[in-house]
C-alpha cells in the first residue's frame, strides 16, 4: 500500500507559489462542489423517480427510500475517496517566505 501512496505523491504537485495554492483551492473546492451535485442529484432523483414508478418494498421499506438514501451515503463515500486520491494534495497555507521572516524577526527579537 505505501508503493500506492508514493507514485500518488509523486504524480500530484504540491504548490509553491501563492498562485498555485490558490488554483489548487479552487480545484479542490469545485470538485467537491461537483460531488455535492452528484449527491444531491442522486438523492433527489432516486427518490422521487422510483416512488412514482414503483410500490415494490425490502423489509417493509420502499424501493426509493433503499435507493436514494443509504445509496447516496455509498455514492459521497466513493466521491470522497476519489477526490483524496486525485484531486486534494496535502501542502501548507503559510507562504514560506512569510513564515521565514516569522522567524527571523522571533529571532531578533
């Protein structure tokens, strides 16, 4: 598993520059944005779209509230391992010029 996680790493650039972070913060955030249309989408969809056209029931529950409900929690936890493993990367929001100068006025001081 750890051969998995390093050619990840390797495959998505952390950002250095201020501009980059922010790009990545927009990427991050429109994919997730995307997943909670999906989910929504998928919710909404289900729900409504199976109780008109069926009555069929599991264990006493209707066909849409199966569908639609514990099948949108297995869509978002699906999208959620998806945009871990290929869109969000792990770096710091502090600049690196800001936080040396940080320290070297802690230094001064």
């Amino acid at each position: 598993m750890g051969v998995f996680y390093e050619r990840r790493y390797q495959k998505l650039k952390k950002p250095v520059t201020r501009e980059e972070k922010e790009t990545q913060i927009r990427k991050e955030a429109k994919a997730t944005l995307i997943l909670f249309f999906i989910c929504v989408i998928w919710h909404v969809g289900f729900g409504f779209g199976l109780s008109a056209i069926s009555d069929l029931r599991i264990a006493g529950l209707p066909l849409w509230w199966i569908v639609s409900t514990p099948g949108v929690l297995v869509v978002a936890v699906i999208g959620v391992v998806i945009l871990l493993t290929k869109v969000f990367v792990n770096f710091n929001l502090n600049d690196e010029e800001e936080s040396i100068s940080r320290e070297v006025s802690c230094d001064e001081q």
